[in-house]
C-alpha cells in the first residue's frame, strides 16, 4: 500500500489465538502495540511485515500468506499524537515468537485490554471484536 507522504504509516501483524490478539510491549513504554513497524525506504508491506517480525519475535512470515485485515486511522490533534495510520495484515508464520532485545514482553489480549494499547491499535481490536475474531 503506498503512502503518501503526509501521513506517519505501520504495517502490523494481526495475529489471534483462542479468541486473543498477540500484542508487544517495547522497553519504556507502558502501553502495548500490535507487532510490526515503519517502512524502510522502498520497501513493500510485505517486505515491512517480514523484517519487522524476525527483528522484533524472531519468526518468519509467509509473505505469500498475507491477507489485508484492514487499514486504521487516528487524526491529526489525536490525544495519542494524529494522524498516524496502520495497514494491518494476518500471515502465516514459521518458528516460536520469542521476543528480541527491542521488546520488553509479548502478551495476548482481549478486548477487555484495549485500553492499554494505543488508539489506533484500539481502533484494530473492535474491527477483530466486531468480526467475531476477539472475545
């Protein structure tokens, strides 16, 4: 998906099990993300989703497995510092997710939690809530 400059972008993993989303926590923050990041320059989403997943989990994404969940947006003057956008995809993955140095620890939420993730990955946890996906 390309950007158009003006808008901060993340490509993130969605990933559910049992009804919970997996969701990382970076060292000196205090709320939780959905994995994933910034696109390095020329990079697809594709090639985004696959190098941010082995930085930050040490797994291996199937690119060919990705599928476009949906794409979230908060705007500017947003309490959580708008306009940002996130372009989700769920994938396929090899190998355990083990957290790297980067990530203080992963945790699987419901969405009970949202309120300790981010607006716009709030934002991802209701469309999940509302597609049957999340408890």
């Amino acid at each position: 998906m390309a950007n158009d400059g003006d808008v901060p972008e993340k490509v993130a993993w969605i990933l559910v099990r049992d009804e919970r989303v997996l969701v990382t926590r970076s060292h000196g923050r205090d709320r939780f993300y959905l994995p994933g990041g910034h696109r390095e320059p020329g990079e697809s989403d594709g090639e985004t989703l696959v190098r941010e997943i082995a930085e930050e989990l040490r797994a291996a994404i199937d690119p060919g497995s990705m599928v476009h969940l949906g794409t979230f947006e908060i705007g500017e003057g947003h309490p959580d510092h708008g306009p940002f956008r996130m372009i989700c995809y769920t994938a396929d993955h090899r190998g355990e997710l083990i957290p790297s140095r980067e990530i203080a620890e992963k945790a699987w939420f419901r969405c009970a939690d949202r309120d300790r993730v981010s607006a716009v990955d709030g934002l991802a946890l209701d469309a999940l809530r509302e597609a049957g996906l999340l408890s």
